[in-house]
C-alpha cells in the first residue's frame, strides 16, 4: 500500500492541522507517507518541527508568500488590462465570473492531484475535508479514497455555496470509506440531504494530540487560559463574562485568551469598556505549552461541542483543570470525576473557579490525576490502530 495525504486548506491554522501533523509524524517513524498540501499548511507544519526523511511533500499551491517582484509585476498587469476587465465585467454577469474561475480552480487543482497519484504510484489516498473534491479523478487511477472530515459544524458549504455543496455530493458518492471524527458530523450531513451509506461511516473511538511538550510546573498560579480560535461557535465572550464576575467580586486572576479570529477587535473593546485590562489578556502563540503548563484552570466553553478539542487535551496533560460546556460529546473527553461541566452561566462558573482557587493544594495534586488519565486514554498510537483500519479492503 502506497498511501498519499491531500490537505488542502487555505489560511487556516487550528486544531485539524496540528491534528493531521502529530498523524503524519507517527506514521513517518514506520512508512513512507505521500502528503500534498498547500504553502500555508506547510508553514504550519514547518514551524510545528517538519518531518523526516520518510514524508515525502509536495506543495499543490503556493497560497503564503509573495516575492515583492512579484507583487509589482501583478500590480503592473493589473493597470495595463484595467479597460479589458472593465469590459469583460459589463458583459458577465459576477456571478458567473465566480463560478467559472472556481470551477476552473477545482479542475486543474484535480488535474495536478491525479498526476501526484499517478506519479508516485498511489494506491490509498486520505483526503480531508474540503480536499475531498480534488480526489474526483483519483478513481480513474483505480486509487481507493478514504474522505476525513472533522467539524461537527459541517459549514463546507452549506447552504449557499453551490459548487462546495455539488463538491460535497461529488465526494461522498465516489470515496470508499467516510472516516468522521464525530458522530455528529454524519447526523449533520444527513440532515441536509447528503445520501451516506452507512457501510461507509467510522467513526474512530478517541480523539488524540501530541502531548510530548505538555507537562505540569508547580506551583500553579492563579491563571485560567481559554486557548481557540476567537470565533462566535467557541463562545469567548462568556470566557469575558465570567472574568467580569471575578473583577466584581475582586478576586486575584489571571485570564489568558490564546487565539485569533473574527472576534478579536469586539473581545479587546469589551475588555477596555469593562476595565478587565489588568487580568486578561489576548494573543496568538505557537507555544502555547508554555502558557498551560502552570495554569491552574482551562475553559473550554463552545456552544455545540467541546469534542475532540486538541486544545481541551493538551490542557488536561498540562493538569489543569477543566470547566467544559455540558453539549454534544463533550462528556467523551470531561466527565464530573476529572472536571465540570457547565451550563453557558456566568456566574455559576465563577463560583467553580473560585472554589478550585480556594483548594488550590487540593487541585493541584487532581492536576496529576487528570493528565495520567488523558495521556492513557488519549493516545495517539490508539488511534492508529482505527486509522490503519480505515485502508484495509
């Protein structure tokens, strides 16, 4: 078996990536692995430590950087076809432009896949989430596709975009095996329309991380962290909200929001508006064992699922302790033995916080409980045993 890695995501940089580089990394200690992605989901891999000899990349599309020549030199061709765009755009409708360019895009982006394939002789090939489209021509080489998708949220797509939603379809009708982290993932898709053969689906028994940078350093301090992307789904605001409360009832705290995303900008000014400046702080970091390691609290507080948060794990091995929302499966990582789960109540999450605060000594030692559970039942190499199942025909 010769298996080939399509990861195709434009700009992102979360818990998929990290979750498909610790993948990668440990199956380049026994095989040869075939990965296909674009720059930026190098750039992540790269600065997460690489891979070795047994991984061999290729890139499907330069999407990062841009050498400044090359920069003026668009900018150059841009002014001298001004008045044939001008043109072109009072005769075509823009919708139709879009499409055209999209689907041109997902053609030739299939074009160079199938040569991939065919290239280096693949026989097996993984393709993630909206990758999925660029396997459509892997069959004519006989390739069996395994599609992996992993947001509960199903948002390829739905419901506005037409060609995603087509690709979609597309995919699920010509992979072999549908390999979906949540079980949520299938009832979702279903619900819109999408014909799954139940034959297909697996589901893996655990989620999993790299948990080699994640340790505990006491003494822990009075520090919660929020790690993930600052995105209304993630629900940040509450994480603010119970900040408020401990100001009001001027308990010393510290709170860490670890993350980027469309809420940033309204995050900062509802923390200057609520002078909570001198305990919280936002920022993006790679390093964000740094930040767990003597933290005290984690709050994972999404509003559908906290399953299978990377970010949740790599806390717990930190031991820190975890406040979760009680919603979709996010009892398959916190039960009440290791943590709490909450509703979305500020006020009530407070009072948790400031009884951990309280038992610090006590929640300290609970720390090393939930980290060896976390690193026994979250093992990666579990997770392989499921992962090299998912090949075998």
């Amino acid at each position: 078996m010769k298996l080939g890695i399509v990861f195709y995501n434009l700009g992102r940089k979360g818990g998929a990536e990290r979750r498909y580089y610790n993948l990668i990394c440990t199956l380049a200690q026994n095989q040869k692995v075939y990965i296909l992605a674009n720059s930026s989901v190098f750039d992540l891999w790269n600065i997460l430590g690489g891979f070795n000899e047994n991984a061999i990349i290729d890139c499907i599309l330069k999407d990062s950087y841009q050498r400044k020549d090359q920069i003026i030199k668009e900018n150059l061709t841009k002014k001298n076809n001004t008045l044939f765009k001008n043109f072109l755009k009072s005769i075509i409708p823009k919708e139709l432009k879009s499409f055209i360019k999209t689907f041109g895009s997902i053609i030739n982006l299939n074009i160079s896949v199938f040569r991939w394939i065919v290239r280096y002789k693949i026989t097996h090939i993984n393709t993630f989430q909206a990758s999925g489209i660029l396997a459509v021509l892997a069959k004519l080489s006989g390739c069996k596709v395994v599609f992996s998708y992993v947001d509960y949220m199903v948002e390829n797509g739905y419901p506005f975009r037409w060609i995603s939603n087509q690709g979609l379809r597309t995919v699920v009708r010509i992979s072999d095996k549908y390999d979906f982290l949540s079980s949520m993932i299938p009832e979702r898709m279903q619900k819109m329309g999408l014909n799954l053969q139940s034959k297909k689906i697996f589901i893996p028994p655990i989620s999993f991380t790299n948990f080699s940078k994640f340790t505990i350093s006491l003494p822990k301090k009075r520090k919660i962290v929020f790690s993930g992307r600052l995105e209304k789904i993630k629900n940040p605001f509450l994480a603010l909200e119970v900040a408020k409360e401990l100001s009001k009832r001027k308990i010393s705290y510290t709170l860490l929001m670890l993350g980027d995303g469309t809420l940033r900008l309204d995050l900062e000014t509802y923390i200057k508006a609520n002078k909570l400046s001198e305990n919280v702080r936002i920022f993006h970091t790679s390093k964000v064992e740094n930040e767990l390691q003597d933290a005290l609290i984690f709050l994972s507080l999404q509003k559908e699922n906290n399953y299978p948060s990377q970010a949740l794990l790599e806390a717990m091995a930190c031991g820190c302790i975890p406040i979760a929302t009680d919603v979709g499966e996010t009892r398959k990582i916190v039960n009440q033995d290791i943590g709490y789960l909450v509703s979305e109540n500020a006020d009530k999450i407070a009072d948790i916080i400031c009884h951990v605060f309280e038992k610090k000594d006590l929640f300290e030692k609970k720390g090393f409980e939930i980290r060896e559970i976390t690193l026994k039942k979250f093992s990666i190499h579990q997770y392989l045993e499921y992962y090299h199942s998912l090949f075998k025909f």
